[in-house]
C-alpha cells in the first residue's frame, strides 16, 4: 500500500515537472521573438529589457535581472554590444549561463577599420544562423523537447529565408548610383553587405555624438557629388544633426529600426519589412528639386 500511495504521490510530483516549461531570460526584444519562434511554448521568456530602451545604453539593475531568477539561459546579443555582460556573468547562479547569439556570425568590417559592426542582426541569414545557435542551448538543456524545438528552428529558418528572398527582389528596384546606405551611427554594414550596399556611417558604433568632424566633412564632399537622394537616422533617436546634414545634401532624412524592433511588439518580420520598404522609398525616388 505504502509503495502504491509512494507511486501515486510521484506521479502527481513528475507531471508538472515533465511539463515545466525552461525559463530563457532575454536582454533584448529581437532575441525574444526569435526564442519564443524556436522554443514555442517549451519555453518561458522573461524579457529583462525594459520598454523604449537603448540598446547601447542599457544595463541591467538588479530588479530588472530578478525577472529571469530561475533562468538556465540568458540570451544576449553578444559580439561586445551589451559591455556589462562580464560583470553579469559574474553575478549569475552557476546553473545560469549567457548565451551571445551574435557568436557564430560572421564579423562584418566597418568601412576602412578593421573594427567589427556588432549590428549582425540586421540580415535574416544571420538570424537564420543565430537560431542554430539557440537550438542546440535549448537541446542541450532540454533533451526531451528536442523534436519541438527542431520543428520551431525549421520554420523560423524558411521564414528567414523568404524574408530574405522577398527583401533582395524589393531592394533590386534602387538604382545602381543610389546603392549607398548613409545612417547616423554604424549600424548597417551587415545589411550592406548582404544587399550590395555601400555603408557610408557617419559617425560611431553607438550614438550620432561620435566621430570626427575633419573627416565627416571630407565625407559630405563625396556624398554631395553623388546627389544622394536619402540618409537614415535611427528610429528612436533624435536625428537633429542628421538632418541638418540631410538637408544640406539636398536629400530626404527618413528613420530605421536599425537597434531593434520598429514597435514594442513587433516581430522581426515586420521591422525588417519596414527597414526594406523605407530604403526602396528613399533612394527610388526621383531626386529632390535643387534649392536655388
Ligand atoms: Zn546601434
């Protein structure tokens, strides 16, 4: 009787806990939508990025890493973008390990340094690529959901794969001579080089305040010959600067989701989708009339 009462006991013990989903602490919202794509309802997000956020400004407070306690995993996007991740690292449980999707990425240049773009995310292969990554974290912590996590990586990936697809038709309507993406920070040379762009950043990695102003006037010399017909600015940002370079080009200044997702709630489809039909907009359209 009491083996019977011990059988039943483990039985109602072991249901949830063969059911439990593995909780994934996320640092930003991209990662999030690819996780909840790759590990469905096998998983639990905690997204530890608070809303209309900078990615290159924030760093976890305590409160806000306490929505992941209980995580296996912490998702970041790695390739030196988040700089607090050592020190967080230091801070996590040793049954806790942080995952950098960016790892397994390709490096893409900046133009003329030999300094990485950290923006991989910006090109669906390489979210194609990072979902691999995600996959086999999640196998090796979860064997026992390897089949659905499969099945949640192959879709994600043909996803990515017509969004790319789609994208390079639709881009294929700029014109040879306006195949130049100028952006405020060095957020697109990822983008650029899957799309046969030329990235022409203005100023740094993180935020329009950086940069030299000697050579960002050698490089306004060679925009204004090329009648550029559009730069783009960042869409949370505040493109002050930008524009006022825009309109000394003579051209339009319009926004990218280049950081993230276009719209809390967005999906990375939508945004990408956004980012494309902005750039078409942009640099297919006839040249602005001169000012006198
Ligand atoms: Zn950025």
């Amino acid at each position: 009787m009491r083996a019977f009462l011990y059988l039943i006991y483990s039985f109602f013990l072991l249901i949830p806990m063969s059911h439990a989903a593995l909780k994934v602490g996320s640092l930003h919202p991209l990662l999030s939508d690819m996780a909840h794509r790759v590990g469905g309802e096998q998983i639990e997000i905690a997204d530890i990025f608070p809303r209309g956020s900078s990615l290159h400004s924030f760093d976890p407070s305590s409160t806000e890493m306490a929505k992941a306690s209980g995580a296996r995993l912490i998702l970041a996007m790695g390739k030196q973008i988040e700089n607090y991740l050592p020190k967080l690292r230091d801070s996590m449980p040793s049954d806790c390990q942080i995952l950098e999707l960016g790892r397994d990425v390709p490096d893409v240049m900046l133009p003329g340094s030999s300094q990485p773009d950290p923006h991989w995310w910006n090109t669906p292969q390489n979210m194609k690529r990072a979902s691999r990554t995600l996959l086999a974290a999640l196998i090796e912590l979860n064997p026992a959901q390897r089949s659905a996590y499969e099945t949640g990586q192959r879709q994600y990936a043909r996803d990515m794969d017509a969004l790319h697809n789609k994208s390079r038709i639709e881009l294929s309507r700029i014109p040879q001579d306006q195949r130049v993406l100028v952006t405020g920070h060095a957020a697109m040379c990822h983008f650029c080089k899957s799309y046969n762009f030329i990235s022409v950043p203005l100023f740094g990695i993180a935020s329009e305040g950086e940069g030299d102003l000697a050579s960002l006037a050698v490089l306004l010399q060679q925009l204004r010959r090329r009648e550029l017909r559009c730069v783009f600015s960042e869409i949370r940002s505040q493109p002050k600067l930008l524009e006022n370079i825009a309109a000394e080009l003579n051209a339009a200044c319009l926004p990218l989701s280049m950081d993230g997702l276009y719209s809390d709630g967005a999906s990375y489809e939508s945004s990408f989708d956004y980012n494309v039909s902005t750039i078409v907009k942009g640099l297919s359209n006839p040249p602005a009339a001169k000012q006198p």
